[in-house]
C-alpha cells in the first residue's frame, strides 16, 4: 500500500505524534465540548476582530473557568487562535464546526464507541464484542439497533448511510445496465438502496432480507413513500447456516454489509449466494476497502473504524483491505468481472459471476 510503506517522520515528529495520541481521548473531548456548548460557534461569528473569554463566557453562558480550560486545551489543537486576548477561530476548528464527515465521525465515536473502546484489549483477546455491554445483552449490535437510544441510533445510522448514500446516485446506472430488474437486497437494512432503485427506474423489485427489527424500520420508510409494490419483505438471520438463500433473482446486492462479519462467515454468505443464483446471475458488492483510497486520510478513517466491530458490533469483523475481501469472494467460487474503484467517498464496486 502506497501510503504505509515507509516512515515519513523524523524522531522529533514522531515523539510529538506519540503525544497526540497519549492525549487523544482528552483531544477528542475537548474539541466535542467546544463545539457542543457554542464556543466555537460564538468565536466564528466574531470574525477576524475576534472575541475575548469574557464575552464568550457570557455568550454561551458557562462559568469563565470552564471556557478558559477548553479553549487552552483548544489552543494547541489548532482549533483556536489568540492575538491580544481575543480569541478567533482556526481552521481545524472551522472544520470540527462545520464539516459534515468530521461532524458525522464525531459523533459516531462519541455516541456509539466512546464507554464501549474501553473494552477493545478484552474483545481482542476473545474476539467477542465485550463493550457492546454497555448498551444490552446482545451477541451483536445488529440484534439491538432498534432498542439503543435515540440520540445513538441517529449517530449509527448517520455514520452508516454517510459514506453510501452519495455512492448510490453514483453506482445506479452501472448496477442497472444490462437490464437487471428482479434484486434480492441482503442487509438492506433502513431500506435505502430499494428506494434510491425504486425511484432509478419504475419496472424494478427489491426483496430485502435483514433481521426483522432492520424491516421494520425499512417497511415504516417505504410504505410512507407508497413503494409497498414494489419492495418485497425476507426476515432472515444471516449467520444461520441452515438457512438457504431464496432463488429466483437476477442478482444479489450487498452494500457495506459484509465488512459485518468475519472472513468464515463472508465465505459462508457468498457461498450461500452461489447456490441461489443461476449460471448467468450476479453478485454485486459495494464495500469501502482502505487500501484502495486516493487519500491517506480516507485510509484512515476506515482503518480506525475497525475497532468498532471489534469492541462494539460483533468482535470478529472489520474495514477490509481489498486483499483480504477479495480471497473470500474467491474461497466462494466466484470470479470478479468488474472491479470500479473511487466511486463517492470511498466505495468500490464490484460485481461477480460464478466460476466456470
């Protein structure tokens, strides 16, 4: 992988990393309270003339103390800067108050992660999801979405759809190409993907199949748009081995579905598809893998995801490299016919035929 091949930092850089990330739960605190209680908000509507702490104190209502520790704190992190005792906002600040993906993965660690981390040494020797107690007595986080509370349900389904919906617009017309019309939909979860197919093109169906608390919440959305007709309901366990996949489709999708599991159990569900499809049918996968990033950063982001399966989800899964994906499509039988990288944020797309 291009970008992890070599040590870009000197020893002085590299100390001053290891600091940054000795600090890194206070860092992450900090720059969430900053921009939760208003401060930031406060300092960016100053302008360039800036703002003092007083005045900040008694913008966002806070005792003096308080705002002066945060944005000390907030100093060294970039967020803010101070000439003659105003304070003005930096652009990494900008970026905690305003952008949509930063706001989006803060608050899915904060809301989601956060007590369930402290967990991961534990669910890394066990390879069970030990943090995930922290929320209910569940095997996976898949059972319990519906019952988690609000306020954690929306950052999970946020960070979720976040990083597929703008893919989706993206990958229709190469899904929907060669004349596909009947899809089974495995994972559909909120049923995103058969609404944005439903309203592509009006001779398509869609059969989701999902736990049946995912249905619930797709067939409260889709009766709301009128799409009842044209969207098929499948309450399944997917990790239930005995349990064949129906036949009939002219494909299988899955969309950021299969990174829910461990490579066994990958191998099982494609294996489970082969035996569904017909000679000429097709699965088609959507799935971010950090080792096909144009940026380092988007790398990153989906390498630091993986502790989320393995603290939270399920204990066995994670963002995969393409390399370890792609082993598994082959265990199964499959051949990769199409392979579209880059697509949205971070999705690449690919779409398998049997092995003849």
């Amino acid at each position: 992988m291009k970008f992890f091949s070599k040590d870009k930092k000197s020893a002085f850089e590299a100390k001053e990393a290891a600091q940054w990330i000795a600090f890194g739960p206070v860092i992450f605190q900090t720059a969430r309270v900053l921009r939760n209680s208003g401060i930031l908000k406060v300092i960016e509507e100053s302008g360039s003339s800036g703002i003092t702490i007083a005045e900040i104190a008694e913008k966002v209502q806070l005792p003096l103390y308080g705002v002066r520790v945060l944005l000390e704190s907030g100093l060294s992190l970039g967020l803010v800067l101070i000439n003659e005792k105003k304070y003005t906002l930096g652009k990494t600040g900008y970026f905690i108050l305003n952008d949509a993906l930063t706001k989006t993965n803060m608050n899915f660690i904060h809301d989601v992660n956060y007590k369930g981390l402290f967990y991961l040494d534990e669910s890394i020797k066990t390879g069970k999801p030990a943090g995930l107690k922290e929320f209910g007595e569940w095997q996976t986080i898949y059972e319990g979405l519906s019952q988690l509370p609000e306020h954690v349900q929306k950052s999970w389904f946020s960070f979720d759809h976040f990083f597929s919906d703008d893919a989706f617009e993206l990958v229709l017309p190469q899904v929907y190409k060669n004349g596909l019309k009947n899809i089974l939909d495995i994972g559909g979860n909120t049923g995103k993907w058969a609404i944005a197919s439903s309203n592509f093109a009006p001779d398509i169906h869609i059969t989701i199949m999902d736990l049946p608390g995912q249905l619930n919440v797709a067939k409260e959305k889709i009766g709301q748009l009128g799409l009842d007709k044209r969207v098929s309901f499948l309450p399944v366990n997917i990790l239930d081995e005995s349990i064949q996949f129906p036949k009939g489709f002219d494909a299988i999708w899955m969309s950021q579905f299969l990174d829910c599991f461990s490579e066994t159990e990958i191998v099982s569900i494609l294996k489970r598809c082969y035996e569904a499809l017909e000679d000429n049918g097709q699965v088609i996968i959507l799935e971010p893998f950090w080792d096909r990033q144009r940026y380092e950063i988007a790398a990153f982001c989906l390498q630091q995801t993986s502790p989320y399966f393995t603290a939270l989800a399920n204990g066995n899964s994670q963002m995969y490299s393409a390399e370890t994906f792609l082993k598994c499509i082959e265990d199964a039988g499959f051949i990769i016919v199409e392979q579209v990288d880059n697509i949205g944020l971070s999705q690449t797309l690919l779409k398998c035929k049997k092995r003849k």
